[in-house]
C-alpha cells in the first residue's frame, strides 16, 4: 500500500482494525458468497463471542497476508448481531487504564 495512513479510506482504516483481530483469534478468508468486483473475498474471524465476518477490498488482501482461504463457514449472523459480539468483546475483557 503506498497512501500516507492520512489518506486512508475508512473502509481501508476498518480493514488494518480487522487485521489485527485476524491476529488476536482464529481466522481465515474465504470466497465472498455474494461477490462484487474488487471485493471476492471475506475474512472470518472467530472470536471467544462468536464468528465475526467482513468484506475486504481485493487491494486491501496485502493486510491478511497468511490467512487460509478455506470454504466459507458463515453462521449467517447479521450485522447488528456482529455489533452485539464486539461489545460483548469489550466487556469481556479487562482493560487496564493507562496513565
């Protein structure tokens, strides 16, 4: 990727945040069921909530580099039920304060 972090879309913003949760728990890609062009895959996150799933950019795949790509195994949540399982996530965990 060769934009400056203050040229970043928010779609590419939220694509470096799901990156990060691909690392924190299993994971994987796996053909967007619904595809568009430039957007052919989804990258599924399973977290200790629940399955969590987004469309990413096929110029944004360079951020999941070393995920699988295996058979989609969407649980056929929505998205206000993936919003319910990351606040569920930030309740879960202790958070220490920084000073």
């Amino acid at each position: 990727m060769s934009k400056s972090v203050k040229e970043l879309s928010p779609y590419q913003q939220r694509d470096i945040l799901v990156a990060v949760f691909a690392r924190l728990w299993p994971s994987h890609l796996a053909p967007a069921q619904d595809s568009e062009e430039g957007w052919r895959y989804v990258v599924c996150v399973h977290s200790p909530k629940g399955q969590m799933a987004w469309h990413v950019a096929d110029d944004e795949l360079a951020f999941f580099r070393g995920l699988d790509i295996k058979p989609s195994d969407w649980d056929g949540h929505t998205s206000a039920q993936k919003t319910d399982r990351l606040i569920k996530l930030i309740a879960s965990m202790d958070h220490p304060r920084h000073e």
